[in-house]
C-alpha cells in the first residue's frame, strides 16, 4: 500500500508539472479504501447491497434480518401477516427498497409517469418564521399518491421539463433541463398557489453510519458561516429537531441535512413514505380532512416493532462502501488534481476520522466521503424555496460522493442531484450556483481532455 501510495503521488506531480498545475494546498491522492475497514471491493448490480467486511457474527445476522426487512413489501392491516401488516392508508411505495433500489439511487418518473422512487415535499409559508418546516394542514408535509383500496390517494404528481442551453469556454455546447411540478387531481381540497414544492429522488444507501460516526466537532471545524477565509464557501450546519430526547441537534442526512440520525431517518420513511407506525412517531399522519384515512383499521400500536426497527437501522448502518475504481488510472489520477484545483474539495472534502460510535466496525475509521455535512447555498438555479428547519429556499447538504461511479450499474441511469434533472456528472457540475458557481466556471473553462479526466476521476469513487 505504501508503494502504490508513493507511486500515485509522483503520478500527480508529474502531471502536475506537465499541465501547468498546482497542487492545491494540502492534497493529497486518496487510495482505493473509501470506507476504511468498513469497505469492500464491490462491482455489479450489488455492489451497494453488500455488508461490511468488519461485522462480527451477531452484527452479520442482524444486518441480514434488516435486509429481509428491507426489502419486505408491507401489506394491508388486517391480514395473516401480522408482523408486517398496517400499510398505508396513505402511502408512497409498500417497501423501503422499492424506492432504494438494490440500496441505490432513485430516479424522477420514466414515460409512465409513475413516482416509484420520488416523492414531492410541501408546506406552507410560515408567518412565526419558526425553525420547522410547516405542513400543510390538510396535506402534511409530503404527497402521498397511493392508498389502500376505500381510502383516495391525496394527488397525482406531473412532472414536465424545460430546457436551457448552454456552452463550454470551447464552445462545445450542452443543455440543462429543470423540473416543472404540477399537483394534479388533489383529492381533499384545493391547494393554495403559495405551496412550496420539493421533488426528492430517494438517496443512496452505502456508508451512512459511517457519517453517522464522524464527530459533531469534526463538522463544526469545517462550518465558516461567515465565510471568514474569504474563499467563497461558508457551509453551515442544519440545526434539527430530535423528536426521542426533544433537543435541536446537528442534521445529517436527508437533501437537506434535516434528519440526525439514521434511527429517525428510518422511523421518519417509515412513517411518511410507507405509513407506518413507530415508537418514534407513533400516529398515523392523516390528518382531520382525511376522514377514510382516519378510520381505516391499523396494524397495531407500533406497527413497525423497536426489535424490527433496531435491525432496519443497523442495516442502514453497515451497507458496505464499494472501494474505488480504476485507482491508479492516469486519467482518474489527473481528474483528482483538477477536482483539487477548481475548488470541489471545498465543500466535497475528501477525508475524515470517525469518531467512536456504537458499532465498533464503524468507529475510528479513515474514510473518504466526499461531504461535510453541511449546508451550502447553491444558487436560484437549484433552488426549491422550501425553508427546512435552518436551511433556507437555496440550501443544500453537500452529497456524498462515494458510489457515484456505480450507479448507473446499480440502478441503470445516471440521474443525479436532489430531483434527478441533471444526466450525468458533467450537468450535476454544470447546475452549482451560488458557492458552487466559481468550481462550476472553472469546470466549464478546462479543456475537453480536462473535463473528461475529471469525470474519470468522479466515476472511480
């Protein structure tokens, strides 16, 4: 390792020397192991649905009771299944992996026009400007457009595309295109037209509770909200609501860093995505308009069990990261230098030491994400002007990198950012605004032959 190290190191400032580059303050190339210990050599469809390597015996068996979990199609209360019924009223998919696919990433509808791994969030303006995002009172703060038979869905999604063009320093031309959403057919009454609307494509699942265990002061150290370095980037963290200990704490996962742990992330998508119960939120979410919805029969009080809710989260927790590809590829060793020198490693900074979490697997590990956690203002290009607890309209988490380049194996598209608008990695780059825009200008101004060695590089991780 330390040969391949040193060899990879020349590498870079060989090509540095011969394109003209510096090294960018302290880089230095990353090797294959993205998630530490907790990594694997993965390639395929299943490259995302593998368990970490450093597992022991009890951890193993649980992580695959959490992967039957996972995948297990909820069912309607009432039936023979007890343990797994009490879907719905309203719902958005009867599982977790029908929206995470092979633990991967979703996509915006195909010809059909179906929502199988998107969903649209909404709330309402909020005169008190509190930390939280409103729900609409009749709505709540998500569509659910499926339902158990006797009950109406709440509304059918549309989504249609606009297009802007777009042009290279070289001239070589592209073309971006943005979702327009329409809530069509609202079967509880009419919307108001200041509703604020968010499509959300489902996230990918690998490496999780390793962020999980990366230090809150580890995160603080890199927020500069002030931006007080003067570079242009001033990252904050989200501040959220801990539903369990009723205090506001650091978020970490969601598009907005509005969730702080993977145990209320899980119970939260149970709850809003596939509608059940837990001891975390333990009520059903129609609301007093949705009168089917409240007297439909439940599947008991929780529905989802804390046995079953501990193994669904550990296994959130322990999905292996795929080590990297094509590690020693001129191209991918070039692309990580210019990803350095446009100023990517701002906000997608590459490594971090996790601190000490529950899971011995994942404590102490040197990994490399490509996140901070935190909140960066991206521009009104990217915009959904839907405030989440301290994000505002045009803030999102930075997102990790790890996987990128295997999920157009896994999940058969390259469909990225937080509503799948951008067809590939180049048009992800292309959408960065705001603390984005200086890294975007220099993307766009590299050569062809610099472009597509960044991209190499961006497809390796």
């Amino acid at each position: 390792m330390i040969r391949v190290y040193i060899m990879r190191t020349c590498l870079a400032l060989a090509l540095a020397a011969v394109s003209g580059v510096s090294l960018a303050g302290d880089f230095e190339p990353i090797g294959e192991r993205l998630g530490g210990d907790a990594g694997r050599p993965a390639f395929g469809q299943n490259a995302f649905a593998l368990p970490a390597p450093n597992l022991n015996g009890k951890e193993l068996r649980d992580f695959a009771f959490g992967n039957r979990l996972f995948n297990t199609n909820w069912v309607i209360a009432g039936a023979s299944t007890t343990k797994f019924d009490g879907l719905g009223p309203l719902f958005n998919r009867v599982s977790c992996s029908a929206c995470h696919v092979r633990d991967g990433r979703g996509r915006p509808p195909l010809e059909d026009g179906l929502m199988d791994s998107m969903l649209v969030r909404i709330s309402v303006p909020d005169p008190l400007a509190t930390d939280s995002p409103r729900a609409h009172p009749v709505y709540g703060d998500q569509i659910q457009d499926r339902s158990i038979p006797g009950v109406d869905p709440e509304a059918r999604i549309v989504i249609e595309w606009e297009e802007t063009a777009g042009e290279y320093a070289d001239g070589e031309t592209y073309s971006l295109r943005r979702p327009v959403v329409t809530i069509a057919d609202a079967a509880y009454g009419p919307l108001p037209e200041n509703l604020k609307m968010s499509p959300r494509v489902a996230q990918g699942m690998v490496g999780l509770g390793l962020l999980e265990a990366i230090s809150e002061k580890s995160i603080l150290a890199l927020a500069d909200p002030q931006d007080d370095n003067g570079d242009g980037v001033s990252g904050r963290p989200n501040l959220v609501l801990d539903v369990e200990s009723q205090k506001q704490v650091i978020g970490r996962f969601g598009w907005k860093a509005n969730q702080p742990s993977l145990r209320q992330q899980v119970a939260g998508a149970a709850a809003g995505d596939i509608g059940i119960t837990s001891s975390i939120f333990p009520e059903d979410g129609c609301t007093s308009a949705q009168k089917t919805c409240k007297t439909s029969p439940n599947g008991g009080k929780p529905e989802l069990s804390d046995s079953f809710l501990d193994r669904l989260v550990l296994y959130t927790q322990t999905l292996a990261v795929p080590h990297r590809r094509d590690a020693d590829d001129p191209r991918s060793a070039r692309g990580e230098l210019l990803f350095h020198e446009a100023g990517c490693a701002a906000c997608h900074v590459p490594t971090f030491q996790t601190g000490e979490h529950e899971l011995a697997a994942l404590s102490n590990q040197t990994i490399h994400p490509f996140t901070d956690l935190l909140l960066h203002d991206m521009g009104p290009g990217l915009a959904d002007n839907r405030p989440d607890f301290k994000a505002n309209g045009q803030e999102w988490r930075t997102s990790p990198l790890w996987g990128l380049g295997l999920i157009p194996t896994v999940n058969d598209h390259d469909l990225l950012l937080h509503d799948g608008r951008a067809r590939g990695i180049a048009e992800a780059i292309l959408w960065h605004g705001g603390e984005g825009e200086v890294a975007r200008e220099r993307f766009r101004h590299m050569s062809k032959l610099d472009r597509e060695a960044l991209i190499k590089f961006l497809q390796s991780l």
